[in-house]
C-alpha cells in the first residue's frame, strides 16, 4: 500500500463512503449483519483483540438467530502432552518384491503420485514398512522403472522393506485391500536383504504398443519389420543431462519386434481402431539411460521404410531382470 492509501494510514478511521461500498460477496445471504462487520472493522484497524465467539460468548454478529439456531460455547481441549518428535524405525528384517499392474485409469496417475500412493496404503494397512534414516526419513518403497504417463501395465515392479517378518500372502492381501481396483497386485516374492535391488538388475522390457498406419495388412508389416531386423545400425541422437550430444544405435539395444494381433489387453476403454497395428517388442531398459523406448520403435520403422507413424497407445507387459 502506498502512503496516500487510507488503510495505511496513521489513523484508525476510513473515510465514511468506505463502510457503504458493495462486498464481493452482498449477492450471498450469510446472515451477518454488515454494521457488525463494519464495527469488527474498526476494532481490527485499532488493532484490538477480538475473542472467539466460539469459547468466549456471542459476539451478536446475527448469524446466530431463530433460523440458524444458538451458539453454545465449547471449551478449549487441553493441550496434548509433547511426547517427543516422531523417530522412524530404520530396522531392516525383510524385503518383498511385488509385481504389479497399472490398468484403466490409473494410467493418467505419474511416478510421484504412484509413490505417494504406495506410502499412503501402506499406512492405512498398517504394514511394517522400514524407514530411512538421515534428516528427511522416507518409506523404503522402491519402485524400479518409472512408467510413461499415459501408459498401462501388466508387469511393474516394486520392492518394499519391512522392519518386521510377514507372510508374502498376508502382505498382498492386506496391501492389495488399500488399492484400487485397477492397480492389482499379482504376486509377491521375498528377496535377501543384501541382494542388489530391482532396479540394479533391470535389464530388458517387453512392451505392446498399437501404432496408426495407413496400412494394415500383415503381410506387409511382417516384411517391413524383418527390413529393421536386418539392418545393423539405426542413429539417434541424445542430448544428455550435461547438454552434450550423443550418438546411440538404437538397432543394438532392440532384441525382438514381432506383428501380433490386436490385443483388448493395451486398450484403455476404446475400441481398436482400424487404422492401426499391434507390435510386440523387447527392448534395453536399464536405469543408466539405456532404454529402448516406443518411440524410438517408431524412429527405426521411419528411418528404415522412409514413412511416418505414431503410436496410439503403449503396454507394458513385463520387466525382465539379469541372473
């Protein structure tokens, strides 16, 4: 406010007009009368104290009449006794692999959102989750590949660390109970607490992914997908998180691609549409950056057959590990 504003003022009076000017809210009837509020203004530029109606008795401000019944004054609950700040247990006694789905409309739901997730029905189930330790303590939930928006599954991983043994059924089921419908769990494994972790051991990913063409026939599609498998090298430049560029042969890091049929399984409630193809593949998928994604699958059918295709709609069918 500048020193010409009224409010800013010295004084605790505002000129006349002020208290006669329209409120944002005059269309709403909220039962207050406006010379309460026009006197409730006075005392807050007097800079006076104001006790709660709540605990202290009623300010007649006229909410409280006939129509909107009484105010009946509650008193204050004690204050709790301070038991300490929250210290999570960092005890590590077991840790379960659990491979699960991503179906229908929690694929609009993103990688951070998924974490919160799992922290949050691991709560609600009363899991034993281990925390880490350090200034900002987290859930040991590590959920291997982060998966594109946008994109369902069959085949996710996520590992959990518990500061107590259960049995891997128990956990399912009571972990599967704080879910939704389209996030099943569909097995759980227990893991040596010294083994690497999921995502150290990612090494492939087998996808589904429904690609528009003008062309359906596939016999066609058979022919042209054998044109990319015998090609040696494909280039695709990648900009690296430093800014520099890089070469990669993309051709290197795809191990298989196959035309399938039309698969109910990707579809997120749509019908397949006519204009488009089914491709099964298995790619690199490692958290280092090598990863073949389902656009690159599109960039080495470009480069090889000279046309343009898009992809509709993408699956995730597993996460392969290395022994």
């Amino acid at each position: 406010m500048t020193g010409n504003d009224p409010v800013s003022s010295t004084t605790h009076h505002l000129p006349p007009t002020t208290y006669h000017l329209p409120l944002p809210w005059d269309h709403i009837d909220t039962g207050i009368d406006k010379n309460w509020l026009k006197d409730d203004l006075q005392k807050a530029l007097a800079a006076a104290t104001v006790p709660d109606c709540s605990f202290e008795g009623c300010s007649h401000c006229g909410v409280c009449s006939i129509d909107f019944g009484h105010n009946i004054v509650i008193p204050a609950q004690p204050i709790p006794q301070f038991d300490g700040h929250f210290k999570p247990d960092t005890t590590k006694t077991q840790r379960l692999r659990v491979w699960f789905g991503k179906l229908g409309n929690m694929v609009l739901l993103g990688h951070l959102d998924l974490a919160r997730l799992f922290d949050r029905a691991v709560r609600r189930a009363f899991l034993p989750v281990s925390f880490s330790g350090g200034f900002s303590p987290s859930p040991r939930i590590m959920i291997a590949n982060a998966l594109p928006l946008g994109a369902s599954s069959s085949g996710e991983l996520v590992e959990f660390e518990l500061t107590k043994q259960l049995e891997g059924k128990e956990f399912q089921e009571r972990l599967a109970a704080q879910l939704p419908a389209n996030l099943p769990i569909y097995e759980v494994e227990e893991v040596a607490l010294k083994a690497p972790a999921a995502n150290k051991l990612l090494a492939k990913a087998e996808y589904l992914i429904q690609v528009a063409t003008e062309n359906t026939d596939i016999q066609q599609w058979q022919d042209w997908v054998e044109q990319v498998k015998a090609t040696e090298a494909i280039w695709w430049e990648k900009t690296t998180k430093s800014g520099r560029k890089k070469q990669v042969n993309l051709r290197e890091l795809l191990f298989e691609l196959e035309v399938v049929e039309s698969s109910q399984e990707i579809l997120t409630g749509n019908e397949q549409e006519n204009s488009s193809v089914m491709l099964h593949y298995v790619g690199s998928c490692r958290n280092d950056g090598t990863m073949l994604r389902p656009e690159h699958v599109v960039y080495l059918l470009e480069q090889v057959l000279q046309q343009e295709f898009s992809v509709l709609h993408t699956h995730r069918q597993r996460l392969i590990l290395s022994e």
